[in-house]
C-alpha cells in the first residue's frame, strides 16, 4: 500500500515538472515570436535601470530624457529580431529604428585610493584628457571630447568612460562620417542607441541549396565586398574585421550597407600589437583572434607575428564558402565557372604569389578586384538568363577604384 502512495506520488510529481518545463518552454516560444511580449518578458527591466538611474542623477546623456521622460516620442518596444547579445531591445521614434545597446564592463578604474582610503576621481579637465589619449593610442585617431558631465559626478565619469572603453560605441562614434557602422544617435549612461538596420540576409541553412534566390546572394556578396573594399581605405589606416557573419550586414533607411557590431573590428596597427603581443604558444591556433590569425614562432614559441590574413580572406572563407553542408556560404548551391571556382580557392588559401609581404595568408588587392570582377559577370549572366533587365542596369558601371595601399 505506502509503495503504491509512493509511485502515485513520483508519478504526481513527474507529470507536474513536465507540465511546467513544457510551459516554460511554451512561454519562450512565444516570446521570441513575438517580439513585443519578449520586451515585457525579457528586456524591460533594462529601460527601467536606466531610467532609474538617471532620476538618481547617476546617468547622464541626452538618450535618458528621450527614453524615461514620461512625454517620450519612443514606442513599438520590441525584443531585436538578432544579435540578442549585443542589442537590449529596440524601440520606433518618428518612424525610425533605434538599437539600444550597453557597453560592456572594463576592469580599467578610473580612481585611486588615498592616505585615508578614499577614492579619488579625476577632474572632469583631467578626465577629457585620459579620453583623448586613450583614443589616440587604441585608434590613432584624434578626436574632440565633451561630455556633459556634473561638478564632482564621479558616477556620471564612470559610465561615460565605460562607453568609451566599449570598441563598439567607440567606432561608431569615430568612424560616423565614413558610415560603416550603425550611427550612434545618443547615450544614457553606459546605455547608447544606434540606428537600426534591416538585415540583407538571414542565417543560411540548408533549404538554401534549393532555394531559388542566387541572384539575391549575388548582389550581396558584391555589396559586401565594396564594403570590405571601403575598409581598405579608412583613414588614417585600414580596418580589421575578426568576425564576420552575413546576418550582421544590414541596410540604412537610405540603402547604405553596414555591419551591425563593431565589437570584434579594429585598426590595423592595434589588431597586429595584439595578436602579436609575444604570448606563449604551441600552434599558430594559439595566436588567432577570432577569424583573425596570428603566426606562431617555432624557435621562441611565443605570438610575436602581425595578422597572417585579411578581410578578404575572412570574406572568401566565412561569407562565400561557409562553414559545411549546414553553414553554407552564399555561394553554396550555385554552379560556378571553373574560373571563379579557382579565385575563391586562390582567396582562401593565396599561392605565393599572390599574398601580401609578410602576410602569408592575406589575398592581394588586386586578386580581390579579380574576383570582384568573376562574381559581377556572373551575377550579370543569372540576370540575363533570368530576363530581368532591371536588375541588370544595377549592376552596369566600374569596378571599385582605390589608392593602392598596401592594406588589401
């Protein structure tokens, strides 16, 4: 009898926690579905943090007003339809996306402690001054700092140099004018909001094979290859892209072309001092930085070689070739010309002869521009056997002129 109670009570149980991991589940679902509900779920204790923060005067920046006044033009709060790691939630002002976003923590402290244990802040003059050369030195760019900041507001100081340690606000901010970036329309604190993007393309899967969208994969490969080529010629040196992923290329209300996260790009000197930085190493995998690679020095087994590749090489591997049968490229299940077969070998894995000095794995320039070429003609044959002469006029015109540096 007491072992009959016990199994109708174990059964009891088992149902009960199945019901509620399938509930839970079920409530996910939907909130991921629908993205309005997964704010309320999911994000919105954010935009109270902030809001809170700010009527505590512990944030500043002009996005607070904007977002916590209680006359606030923001509505369609929104869970972001990607990228959940780096945006919060999205919101509508005037028609227009906004992407908000948090800058990540740094474990650089801005205070020093004194005789008596106190922590001493800098001056807001002394503050400025840490900024620019902090930008100087991790971007080699200089740049105008005036944060409004409150007198003795060691709280405000904080989150606006967490904001300027976070590399993703950082280029956008920096590089605003090339727009290659989503543009930062303001910050509360180590809260910011850029643009929003439409993205080009989703995550490829495997109906990619049997879906009948080559000319869509082909015009995207081109803009982002003039993308990439518009990296090659930032100022005052070329940008580095150690992660790339085709569902982070988005379009701009005006049709501009950008990359969603700036997180994992940097200038050309800085990305060669860090993979080169003289760590212990066993394999040249020691050395990587996400897709940018390194170079292990057998004899001193330590990382003491600049970036072996380039962004045309992370391009060719990760955006046109993928990652196998279930991460195709955009180039998967297309029949390709032996001779672009070739150049997208030769992009992956450059001869001799065409590499860059001192960068064994990085494709040359004009290589790149060859291929830029192979992917155009191809692209203009799908269109003309598809009978479609406006996508044709599209793609008319040169191909992509630039100063020769020695970055591509």
């Amino acid at each position: 009898m007491l072992n009959a109670l016990r199994r109708k009570f174990r059964l009891g149980m088992q149902r009960t926690v199945l019901i509620a991991v399938l509930l839970a589940v079920g409530l996910f679902s939907y909130a991921f579905l629908n993205l309005s509900f997964c704010f309320k779920l999911m994000s919105h204790r954010s935009l109270t943090h902030m809001c809170q923060k700010y009527e505590q005067h512990e944030y500043s920046g002009s996005l607070c007003e904007e977002l916590c006044s209680s006359q606030s033009n923001f509505d369609n709060f929104q869970c972001p339809l990607n990228d959940m790691k780096t945006i919060l939630f999205t919101a509508e002002k005037n028609g227009d996306m906004y992407a908000v976003k948090m800058a990540k923590h740094n474990d650089d402290d801005l205070s020093w402690t004194n005789n008596k244990g106190e922590s001493i802040y800098p001056k807001i003059e002394e503050f400025h001054e840490i900024v620019k050369l902090h930008i100087i030195l991790a971007y080699n760019v200089r740049a105008l700092v005036n944060q409004e900041i409150a007198d003795n507001n060691s709280q405000q100081m904080v989150s606006f140099w967490r904001l300027f340690k976070d590399n993703n606000y950082m280029m956008g901010k920096l590089f605003d004018e090339e727009s290659v970036f989503p543009a930062v329309l303001g910050s509360c604190g180590p809260y910011y909001a850029t643009e929003g993007l439409q993205i080009v393309q989703s995550t490829p899967g495997i109906l990619q094979y049997i879906a009948s969208n080559r000319q869509q994969r082909l015009k995207h490969a081109l803009n982002i290859m003039e993308y990439i080529f518009r990296l090659e010629e930032m100022k005052p040196e070329p940008l580095r892209m150690c992660k790339m992923q085709v569902n982070r290329f988005g379009l701009t209300p005006d049709r501009r072309l950008k990359y969603q996260s700036a997180e994992h790009v940097y200038v050309e000197s800085q990305l060669d001092k860090r993979i080169s930085n003289g760590a212990k190493c066993k394999s040249d995998q020691d050395c990587n930085y996400y897709a940018c690679r390194g170079l292990c020095a057998a004899d001193r087994q330590a990382c003491t070689h600049v970036q072996q590749n380039n962004n045309f090489q992370v391009f060719c591997e990760q955006i046109l070739v993928g990652s196998g049968t279930f991460q195709p490229g955009l180039l998967s299940g297309i029949r390709l010309p032996k001779s672009l077969q070739k150049l997208v070998k030769m992009c992956v894995q450059p001869p001799k002869e065409h590499q860059l000095p001192g960068r064994s794995q990085a494709p040359s320039l004009q290589l790149a521009l060859r291929l830029y070429n192979e992917l155009k003609q191809l692209l203009q044959a799908v269109i003309v056997a598809s009978g479609d002469s406006d996508s044709e006029d599209e793609v008319e015109g040169e191909s992509p002129r630039f100063s020769g540096r020695g970055g591509a």
